[in-house]
C-alpha cells in the first residue's frame, strides 16, 4: 500500500506527464521509463474538480485518486491547535507578534538551477519600498521553496523581515500571516481554507506560463485574487487590501466551494477509514 497525501492541489502548475512537452519538462519516454507514481494505490486530493489532473500528470487509472481532502490542513479546523501553535511560533519570530504578517512564498523557476533538485532565487519584490511603505504595520515573512538553496540576506531590513524558509513546515506559517503573496507555487489552495486574502505577483507570467511550465488553470478567470505585474501595483494592493477583499469575494467563495470542497478537518480520518478498513 502506498499513499501519496499530496500538498495543496496539484491542478495548477502542471507537473509530471503533463510537462512531458514544455522545454524544462521530462521526455514522455522518460517518464514511461522511469514512472515516479506508478507504485501509488491511493492519492489523496481536495476536490472531485481536480483528479481529472492528478490522473494525467501520475499517468494513473481511475480510482486511484480520490477526493478525501488534503489532511495537512486538518489542523486550520482545530482553534486549540490554531492558538497553541500561534504562540509557539510567536516564540521563535517574536517580530510577527504585535504586527500584521504578509507571508511571501514564491515558487523556484525551472530555468533557474544548479543541479537537479537545486535552484537558485532571484527576489523581484522590492523589499525596501514594502519597508518604507508599511514597516509601521506589517512584517513581511519569507518562505521560500525548500529547492531554492541560495541564501537571501535579509539583515539590512532588521525587523521588518523574518526568514521563514527553514522553519520545518509552512502550514503554521499560514496561521500567523494575514495575507498570502505568492506567484505561481499551490500554497494558494491550502491558505484558501483560512479565507484570507491572496495576492499574486506574477511579474514573470508569460515566460512561465508559455515557456517554463504552464497551468491546468485560466489564471485570470479562476484565482481568487489580483495578478500584480509590477511592485507598485504589488504595493496599492497592500493599501487597498479590504477593497480587494471585497472586490474578490464571490470569486473567492467559488475558488473555495471548487477545490477546497472536501477539506474539513476529518480527511485524515477519511483516509484511514478508505485504506485501513
């Protein structure tokens, strides 16, 4: 029996046998040769919406991926949990404590590596502007991808910035942050579940979209938040973020009911129930 408790929602960047095609992606006979999934007997996923995905990419049959909801967010469900941890963390970054957090987690870039597994970053947002515009009432939280490996200096910004990229596990990051930046990485599915606002700076769209990766999703008809192409449209959404709150908001509640639909705080004890009968 294998299990693959999957994280977030894999139907968005496409991954495995969908990227067989693009430039940085796997040959579909290396893939044939080297099937990394075909060992699975359950995968676990957050929404019927989104096995149709998991099944191309996997190279998978029917009945293998199953809607059980994603378990690692079982615990946004659990207010004991919630505070216990908040506190915990409120310990080792005692910067995030009496100041709203923005979480900033981008994804690696495909042409951007060393070595298999080993990425490099480059950072776009210009931490100094966020500094100076909201230092006052925010602190900017940055995770990076565990790919990622070089090293970003963050000491010239002193408290306004806490580097999240070696603490063990995002999900307690989402709970102590009062909106999501990313770009194009998933965190977005697992964070909808808290319903606070999401924001995408995508200042590389076309080349990831056309040339790095592409998506199973319409970025600009599904997402439930803005695509910020520039910082300064990355800075007026900070300022304006209950009018985007508002503005998103149906889009928001369609976002959630289509693909955070199973999650509830029992999919562990779906999945225990399904495999260990």
């Amino acid at each position: 029996v294998a299990i693959n408790l999957w994280h977030a929602c894999g139907a968005f960047k496409k991954f495995g046998r969908s990227t067989a095609e693009l430039k940085f992606g796997s040959s579909a006979a290396t893939l044939d040769k080297y099937p990394n999934y075909g060992n699975l007997t359950h995968v676990t996923v957050s929404s019927p919406e989104v096995i149709w995905a998991y099944e191309e990419a996997m190279h998978l049959p029917k009945g293998i991926v199953k809607a059980t909801g994603v378990s690692r967010t079982d615990q946004f469900y659990d207010k004991e949990f919630v505070e216990s941890r908040k506190q915990k963390l409120y310990e080792i970054m005692p910067e995030a404590k009496d100041k709203k957090v923005i979480l900033y987690a981008p994804t690696w870039r495909d042409d951007q590596f060393y070595e298999a597994g080993q990425y490099g970053f480059e950072l776009d947002l210009d931490v100094n502007r966020l500094q100076e515009e909201f230092g006052d009432e925010y602190v900017l939280l940055l995770r990076l991808h565990y790919f990622i490996v070089d090293q970003l200096d963050l000491s010239k910004y002193g408290d306004f910035t806490v580097d999240g990229s070696s603490y063990d596990d995002i999900t307690d990051l989402y709970l102590i942050s009062d909106m999501l930046i990313t770009d194009y990485s998933s965190v977005f599915f697992d964070y909808a579940n808290l319903k606070r606002p999401v924001l995408y700076y995508t200042y590389d769209l076309d080349k990831y979209r056309d040339v790095l990766r592409g998506f199973y999703l319409d970025m600009e008809k599904d997402l439930p938040g803005p695509l910020l192409l520039t910082n300064d449209e990355v800075v007026d959404a900070i300022k304006n973020i209950d009018k985007i709150k508002e503005q998103y908001k149906d889009r928001y509640e369609e976002f959630y009911n289509r693909f955070c639909c199973v999650d509830d705080g029992h999919a562990a004890q779906r999945v225990v129930e399904k495999v260990f009968k």
